[in-house]
C-alpha cells in the first residue's frame, strides 16, 4: 500500500495568491456546472418524479430538494474560500444565480419551442413547478431562487462551527425522518399509537409540527452533547466500564431486530425480510471474496441451483416431483449448490482476479439460460417457472409468522449460523490460509498452503450457502423462473461485501441495508433510485475503499499511522553489473 | 551426504538462457553461497527449485527424490522453505498470523472441526499458537506479535520473512539476500543469526548473497553464477582468487580485491544490458 511510495508534501500554491481577491472566473465555473446539473436533474425526469414524495407535508418534495440543493450547493461550494462575510455572498449569490439562470433559460426556452420532442421531461408541469404556477411570466423565479439559496449556502457556510454544525444536523435528521417517514409511521399505528403518528406524519412526509420538533430535538441533543462533552467522558471511562456500557445497546438492538417484522406491516416486512436474506447470501459470499479474495460473479448459478432444488421437491403444482416439505428440501438444495460448486470450481480456480471474475459471470449466465431453455422446460417449466412452492411453515393466514415475516426470521437465523461458520473457521488454520491467499497467492503456496484444494473449499461453502439463499428465496416468492435467476443477484451481493467492507460480518450488515433496503424503500422514484445507487458506489469507491464498517485489519491498514517503513528500500539502490557492494 | 542435486537444471525465457544446464550440490548441514553478477540467473535458480519456475530440462533432487515436477506446497511439504529477495509477507496479517501460516502444514484441523470447535482442534491450535509465539522470540519479534506485517520496521519484516519460514520445519532454507537493505551492525547481527540456524536448529542453508563480507564469512562452499553457468565453485578463499570470478566482476583487467571491492567499482564496468558480454 503505502510502503515504498515516497510522498513529497506539495505547498499549496493557494496560499501565494492573495485571498482577498474574489476569482470570478472559478465561480462563474461553478454556477455553469451547478446549472448543468440542474438542468440535468429537470429534463431528466429527477425532479418530476421525486416531486411526488413529500418530505415535510405541503411545504416542501423532495423534488424541490433536488432542484433547491442543486442551486445551494454551487453557493457553498463557490463560497468555501471566501474570508469575509460580503466576499462569500457575493461569490455564493452569483454562482447560485447563474445555475437559477439556466433554469429561467429552460422555462423561456421551452415556452417557444416545444422540447417534449427530445425531452420527454419538458412537461408543462416541469415549468409549472419551476415558476411557482406563474408560466412564462414567472420565469425569472428560478434566477431569484438561485440567487437567494446560493447567498443563503454561502453565509451558512461562514457561521462559526458551534452554531452552523447543529443546525445542519438537524436539517439532515429533518430530511432523513422525512424520507423514511412511511417507515418510521408504521410501527407506531402498530402500536396503536394512532394520535401520536397523526402528528408527526401524514400519509408520506412529516407533518410541520413533526419536522420542527425533530429539528428541535436534534438540535438541542447536539448542543446538550457538546456542552457535556459526553464522547469525552466515554473515551474517559475504563476499557471494562466501556464494554458495559455497551451491552443494553445491543441488547435493545437485539430485542429491535427481532420484534421489528410485527411493527412494520406487510410490505415493509418484505423489504426486511430481502434484506435479512441478501445478509444470509452477503456473509456467505463474504467467505469465497472477503476472506480467500475469489471474485466469485457467478454466485446466482448457485442460487438458481438451491431455489430450483426447493421447487422441484416442494412445489405442489405441475414441476414439483416430491412434495416434501421445505425443510426436507433444503439441506438438498445445500448439498446440489455446493455439488454444482465442486464442479465449476475445480476446473477454473487456478485462473486470478478479474479472470476469474469473467469466467464465474459466465457460469451465472449459463444457468440462467438454461432454467429458462426449451432443452429443460419438461423439467424446470420454461419462462413459466415453478409455482405454488409452499412457504417453510404452514400456518394460518392470521398467524404472525404467515406471509414474509417468517422468511426474515428463518434468513436471520441461517444468517448467524453462516456468520458463525465464517468467524470459526476465520479464527483457524483454514482461515488463515483463505486470507494468505488473497494477500499472495503465490507465497501462500509456497509455505505449503494446497491452493486447489484451499480455494475450492471456500468456493463450495460460498455455493453451499448461496444455495441456502436460493431455498430461502423460493420460499419467500413462492415460485420461481429464470427471470429471477439474473446478474443483478450476483452484482447485489458482490457489492455488498464490497461496499460493507472486504471480509467484515457488520460491514455486509450495513451494505445489505443500504444496496437492498433503501431501494426498495423508494420504489415510486422507480429506476432513478439505481442511478443514486450508481452514484453511491462510486463515491464510496472514490472515498472510502475499504467499505462501511471494515475488518478490523483493513482500518487499521488504511488509516492507522503513516509511519510504514519503506518495505523494499534494498531494492532501490541500483546494483549494477560488476559491483559487489 | 547430498540434501539438494540439481542436474544440468536448463531454465528458458523464450530465447533467454536463465540457467543453463548447472549442476549443484548441497551437503546435509552445509551453508552454501549462490553469488554472481545481476542477472547471472540466481534468483531464477531458487525459484526453480522452490517450485515457482517449471525448469526447461534437468533434475533437481532432494534426498534422491525428485522434486521438480511437484507443486510448490508439495516442496514445502518435503522441507523446503525460502524467503524472497523483495519481502514478500501478508501485508494485512498480524506478524502471528504470518508465523501461523507458516505451520500450515503441521496443522490437521478440518473446516468441519473449526467449525464445531471440537477438542482436537483447540489443542492443535493452541500448540500452533505456542509455537509461533516461540518461533516470534527466536527470530527477535517478542512483543511484536499483533502488529500487522506491513506496520512492522523494514528489519523486522526481514526478520519474520525467516520466522515464517522456519514455521515449516525446513529442512533445507533458502535465503535471497536476506542483508539486503540492511546497515553494517544489522547484517552482522543477522550472519550470526543465520549461522546459528544451522548449529543450532540444524538446517541447511542456501543463501544468494551480495554483501561479500557475509558470504565469505559464513560459507562453507560458494558457487558463481555468469549468464546461468557456473563458473566457479569452491570455499571462500578459492573463490575470492579465482582469476573467472574476478573478471566476470569486475570485467577484464580488474584487479580489485573481492574481499573489499567497493561500490565505486561499479562506475567502471557496463550496467546496461545483462545479456550484453562483458567486455
């Protein structure tokens, strides 16, 4: 990593210029870039269709959000160097102002000329929201709106730090409770705290009391917290008085984890229970690439193979052939997925890295293909899939465990059993071995490490278990076809080992959340929320490559002390023919 | 008795001729020095017989037995160890674990009994993790055992290097310039060190050296490697006057004495291309 880069601190040349004078150039840039993007986010549909959630009933979308940020954050960003407090409103008021501009633009534009034809987006109701419901004669709204928002960023920017960071935390928890306001509602109607959820929400959105006192609460926690210094005090205590401290935390979030399906109601309980099985598929894969690096993109060949398992022993229609029940199917779903792993894996896990990456892509494809092929519809059925699978346990339709909420218990559970599985034997010999072959794999072997064998092992418990998710998955849909059995299962679950962080249990936790259930929480933005996911990913990449929650060893590898030494000094002096130093 | 024979060991790189039909033995117990020029073949030679090349032609033998069709974990298997010109550690493993990996193959825990945690395997493990403790001392790393490798101070990276690769029980250790990048008191710490392996612990060494003062200090025997053949081979005083190895050093007409040729020689000869003859 850092060891044998030499790094040469550059002064910054900023420091030569004079900071008083106020670069036109740059923020005339920047205003220019911030108009792109809010044309961009218009024509493109964003702000349309994020104009159907309300984030704080009656005041305020989350298209507007879009639109206003898209013109506040040229402000701040224009504003960031600025020493005084005229300096940054001016410099934030034009930068802002000209990405206003660019709207205003578009509305008088598109009055003459009807951009519908390439912009499907250019809708009347697109000027309408621009002008306030004004037309054409409120065109200059948006450059007043820029104007206003950019010189608002700017000054917020050049308050002092004690008053600037609670306020902004604020407006951020304010934004957050607003959009998952659908989430957060449903388990208080559950509760039967009706009148209470009638306060804060409405429908989707806040209502004002509730923003305000979110606000309010934030803001005065924040201030409370810096008062007392409470993270200092914490940090004070004794390492023992630390680790008690900390238990009723993950007792509550234990006793949240488990009652959360009977508080959220059906459809948020099928977005927990995805999630909770994306978790059980995550720390499965987790083994084959976050411990013994094998980028496995084939992972859905094995998940096809446990589901498909499942249908053909359960199903009660046409395919099924046993009708057993799920519990006799699923170790036999496990058992053909790591088979099937054996394998593909034996022939191909000598190829490296990205090779290996193409060739396993290969063998989801494949699968897929063939679940949906002619040559196997007498047996799988085609595009027409298996149906009628029946759900683990059969219960009435009243019963709190009918429907998806006894899909996120069971993956809950098979979810520790496999992480439990990957702790142990990453404490181990076996372990050991996995993470030495991702660091070398040529070392590796040679301190006696058997690459095959040590590989193929990793990849058929990953099979094994994408295999338990496969099963867990009919069980959750109740049917299955070839249509499910697509690279997104594959590219899903590597991302959120990616993203959680190479190798680590909370960090696929985390990723799973993210990369699952916050797109499913937005479905109404329909395909726009992958563009955000697109988004996210690059920015992590770009910011924090080693994922959300790390293993411990990769913090402490990319951040911990820049003091490494450097590692092949011997090799850089030049020894030449005929010296003998 | 012989622990290594290579015969007429031939390696090809298309039309580079790396080592070239060499014959080479080592005695049981014996520590032997591979010098020669850069790109004389040396490392090219090790990796041969560690199993990371595929040799052309030619046998290499351990213990009669041959060894230059097997896998690189089938050598280590049979004692053999080595460590890497340019440190080749796991930079994210703690230096305990680098150690640990090294006994892989002394270890019998299965996943299945990893899993369920059962007796045999917490024992087996705890003697792994006694012994690299100990094996972390012996190598002057005590204390050190939770850094990660890649945090670890340039000399100590040397220092587990040889740590891990005594975790294999070897019979017969291969050093590639173990002193590289390191100062005077440092290098004359580790010649005893690895003098000491062999008294002590009893294990062959094979080391490819460029600090002369370690070679002839240590060396039973010494073979020079040119253009991947041997053109010399005897114990330290025959080597340091033979009239070959002064030239293929030093180039025609250079006299300097071995023992104490300097950096400032290297000026006077050709560091261009390898393959080039010396003129």
């Amino acid at each position: 990593m850092t060891a044998g880069t030499v790094a040469v601190r550059v002064e910054p040349e900023a420091q030569a210029v004079p900071a008083t004078t106020t670069n036109w150039r740059d923020i005339a840039k920047i205003g220019l870039l911030g108009g792109a993007v809010a044309l961009y986010l218009c024509l493109v549909g964003i702000v349309p269709i994020f104009n159907t959630r309300q984030l704080i009933a009656g005041v305020i979308t989350l298209g507007q959000i879009a639109l206003f940020g898209s013109m506040a954050v040229p402000g701040a960003i224009a504003a960031r160097k600025a020493t005084t407090l005229r300096e940054a409103l001016l410099a934030g008021g034009v930068a802002g102002l000209i990405t206003g501009l660019a709207l205003t633009l578009l509305v008088l534009v598109g009055s003459v000329i009807d951009l519908r034809a390439m912009f499907l987006n250019a809708s009347p109701e697109l000027y309408s929201m621009l002008t306030m419901g004004l037309g054409v004669a409120g065109a200059w709204i948006p450059a007043v709106e820029g104007l206003l928002l950019g010189a608002g960023a700017a000054a917020f920017g050049q308050l002092p730090d004690r008053v600037r960071s609670p306020v902004a935390r604020g407006l951020l928890a304010v934004f957050i409770v607003g959009l998952f306001a659908g989430l957060l509602r449903a388990p208080l109607m559950s509760a039967g705290l009706v009148e209470l959820a009638r306060l804060l929400f409405t429908g989707d959105g806040l209502t004002v009391f509730g923003a305000v006192l979110v606000f309010t609460v934030v803001v005065v926690g924040r201030i409370v917290r810096q008062r007392i210094g409470v993270a200092a005090r914490v940090a004070a205590l004794p390492a023992e008085r630390r680790e008690q401290l900390r238990l009723p935390g993950i007792a509550i979030l234990v006793g949240v984890i488990v009652v959360l399906p009977l508080l959220l109601g059906p459809f948020f309980a099928q977005v927990i229970a995805l999630v909770a099985l994306y978790i059980l598929m995550g720390f499965g894969l987790n083994i084959t690439l976050g411990l013994a690096g094998l980028l496995d993109l084939g992972f859905v060949a094995f998940f096809a193979v446990g589901a498909y398992t499942v249908g053909l022993f359960t199903s009660l229609a046409e395919y099924g052939l046993l009708d057993v029940p799920f519990w006799v199917a699923l170790p036999f779903a496990m058992l053909f997925a790591a088979a099937f792993g054996a394998i593909l894996g034996l022939p191909i896990l000598s190829i490296r890295g990205d090779y290996l990456a193409i060739a396993t892509l290969g063998f989801g494809e494949i699968i897929h293909i063939l679940a949906g092929s002619n040559l196997l519809l007498p047996v799988l059925g085609g595009p027409r899939g298996i149906i009628n699978i029946p759900k683990p346990i059969e219960v009435a339709s009243t019963n709190f465990l009918a429907g998806p909420v006894q899909i996120y218990y069971i993956a809950l559970i098979f979810a520790a059993l496999v992480a439990f599985v990957a702790l142990r034997l990453r404490a181990g010999r076996i372990g050991r071995a996995w993470v030495a072959i991702r660091e070398d794999e040529d070392v590796a072997e040679a301190v006696g490490v058997n690459l095959i064998q040590t590989k193929l092992l990793a990849y058929i418990l990953g099979a094994a278990f994408a295999g338990l998710g496969g099963a867990i998955f009919a069980g959750l849909v109740g049917s299955i076809f070839p249509s499910s059995i697509n690279l997104f299962v594959s590219i899903n679950v590597a991302a959120i080992v990616i993203v959680g962080g190479m190798g680590s249990i909370p960090g696929v936790v985390l990723g799973a959340l993210f990369l699952i259930g916050i797109p499913e929480l937005f479905r109404e933005l329909q395909d726009y929320r992958f563009l955000f996911y697109g988004f996210a990913l690059i920015g992590m990449m770009l910011y924090r490559p080693e994922g959300l929650w790390p293993s411990g060893i990769a913090r402490r590898e990319l951040h911990v002390g820049d003091e490494a030494p450097a590692m092949i000094a011997g090799d850089t002096t030049p020894i030449t023919r005929g010296t003998m130093s | 008795m012989t622990l290594l024979e290579t015969r007429a060991v031939t390696k090809r790189f298309g039309g580079l001729l790396a080592v070239n039909k060499l014959d080479f033995e080592v005695d049981q117990g014996a520590i032997v020095s591979v010098i020669g020029p850069n790109g004389a073949g040396k490392t090219t030679f090790f990796n041969c017989i560690a199993g990371f090349y595929a040799i052309t032609s030619g046998e290499i033998l351990l213990d009669g037995q041959p060894i230059h069709k097997l896998r690189r974990d089938q050598i280590a298997h049979l004692g053999v160890s080595r460590t890497y010109q340019n440190i080749r550690l796991f930079a994210n493993m703690t230096a305990m674990e680098n150690i640990l990996v090294g006994q892989h193959h002394h270890l019998h825990s299965t996943w299945i009994g990893t899993v369920l945690g059962t007796k045999a395997v917490r024992e087996d493990e705890k003697r792994a993790q006694d012994e690299a403790g100990r094996l972390l001392r012996y190598v002057g790393l005590r204390g050190k055992g939770d850094m990660l490798a890649s945090k670890l101070p340039y000399g100590d990276q040397r220092r587990l290097e040889i740590g891990r690769a005594l975790a294999n029980k070897p019979r017969l250790l291969l050093l590639d310039e173990p002193t590289a990048g390191m100062n005077p008191a440092e290098t004359a710490q580790l010649t005893d060190f690895i003098r000491n392996l062999r008294d002590e612990l009893g294990i062959t060494i094979l080391l490819i050296e460029h600090e002369m003062r370690v070679v002839m200090g240590i060396s039973e025997r010494i073979t020079v490697l040119d253009y991947g053949e041997k053109i010399a081979e005897g114990n330290p005083a025959e080597i340091q006057s033979n009239p070959r190895v002064i030239e293929a050093y030093l180039g025609r007409g250079g006299a300097a004495d071995l023992g104490i040729a300097s950096a400032a020689s290297a000026s006077a000869t050709n560091p261009g291309d390898p393959g080039a003859p010396t003129v």
